[in-house]
C-alpha cells in the first residue's frame, strides 16, 4: 500500500491506497514538536481503526510545506515501515510545468494540485484552498501552473479579531441568519462567512476575466465544502485534491 501525507500548516492529511484504490483518509493537527514516534502512535491507531497495519505500507510519498516537519515524517516512514519516502521537490517530475517567476516559491501541495485537476477534471482551471490561507490558484488550458493570489483563511482571521480586539469574542465559524448581525458575535459571523464570499466570488471573477473565461473551478481544503454551499461559480468540491495529486506524482516517479 501506497501512504501519501501532505503536511500543511494547519492539518496534516494522510491518504492510503491500495494500487489504485484510495480506501482510507485521515486529517489531524499539525504539530512542529510532536516527534516521529508521537506520530507513528497516532498513525498506528488511525490505522486500526480501520483493520489495518502499518506493516502494510509499502511506499510513500509526501509535500511539505512546515519545513521542520519534513525530516520527522521522512524517519517515520524510515524507521516503522522501512521504506524511504519519495518527497516533492525540485527533481521530481511532476508532468506540471510552472510559469511562476520562482518555482521554488510554488508549494509542493499546490503543484499536486495542478496536477490532479489537470488529471481529474478540465482545464482551464481555478483551485481554490481553503486552509489556513485561502489560496487561488490558475491552471491554463494546456494545465500549466501559472500562478495565484494568497488571502489570509477564514480560522487566521476570525482569531486575529479575537486576539487583537478586546471586546470581541471568538466565534464559531458557521453563518448569521442574514449579512445585518444583531449582536457582536453574529455580526462577526457575517463578516468572516459572507464577507469572505464576496472576497471569492470577487477574485474568481478576476481569474476568469484574465484566463478567458470558462475556467473550471474546484475547491477544496477543510472549509471547502461549507463555503461552496454560499459560492455558486465553485463548480466541484473535492477536499482529498491534494492527496489525489501525490498518488498521481507517484506513479510517475515509480519507474
């Protein structure tokens, strides 16, 4: 069995595949100190759960985007299921050519990104991941990776308020009864769920404009599926895009 692992900021996913079926999905908190063997335990019983044995595994591959965490997965991998992960990176071919002025500023997740829409759906395209950044990202026609736009997420900001204004609560992140709040936490409810509509609905509008229009656009990442329901111009949601990617990075490196 394959285990892919994307390690973002926020959570750490984990997808299992057997050959080409995806049969199993994980998401826990990512934590920069938690070490290999805290991991593994974790790992361990999330894998019971469901009958299975880390003895299984017998590759994996893995984008990181907590450059701390990256050597603590890499000898998980090594020392409970002996095996040495393949890692997304310069000089791995991924078949996604990058018109960024910087490709090493590109996140591995998101080249996997690119990469699954181009396989799964249609190009041209807009990935939209909602994560602890909301992260906009342009496929051409021809599923080059041509760049995006960075927002701060949803959680970040709704903590920010809450941190940095003393009378302002923290509060769940669902929506108001309307965009008009009665009360601070409604009225913080709005701002965050349908002011962060328009800011996407606006910046899809945009991406559109400038690759032509007609431009697939799929969401994915924690809070993909809840924001889609007030977005109709999302047109697929699929919050295992990532992991997708990296079975299909995989594959190609394998040979």
């Amino acid at each position: 069995m394959l285990l892919a692992i994307d390690i973002g900021n926020t959570l750490v996913a984990f997808g299992l595949y057997r050959e080409e079926e995806f049969i199993a999905n994980w998401q826990v908190a990512t934590e920069a100190t938690k070490t290999a063997d805290e991991y593994a335990v974790l790992l361990t019983n999330l894998l019971a759960q469901r009958g299975l044995q880390l003895a299984q595994v017998r590759a994996g591959i893995i984008s990181c985007v907590v450059p701390p965490l990256l050597a603590t997965f890499q000898q998980l991998y090594q020392r409970y299921l002996g095996v040495e992960p393949l890692v997304v990176g310069p000089g791995v071919r991924t078949g996604v050519r990058i018109r960024y002025e910087d490709p090493r500023e590109v996140g591995a997740d998101r080249v996997a990104n690119a990469l699954a829409v181009r396989r799964l759906y249609s190009t041209p395209a807009i990935v939209i991941d909602f994560s602890t950044a909301i992260i906009f990202d342009a496929i051409s026609a021809e599923g080059d990776y041509l760049g995006g736009a960075i927002a701060p997420g949803l959680e970040l900001a709704a903590d920010a308020l809450f941190r940095f204004a003393a009378r302002l609560p923290r509060v769940e992140l669902v929506p108001p009864q309307g965009a008009i709040g009665r009360n601070n936490v409604a009225s913080i409810q709005s701002g965050l769920i349908y002011g962060y509509v328009g800011l996407v609905e606006g910046m899809i509008a945009r991406f559109q404009k400038e690759l032509g229009g007609g431009a697939r656009v799929i969401a994915t990442g924690p809070l993909a599926e809840a924001m889609a329901t007030h977005i109709p111009a999302i047109h697929s949601v699929d919050p295992n895009l990532t992991l997708k990617g990296l079975k299909f990075i995989y594959d190609m490196n394998r040979a």
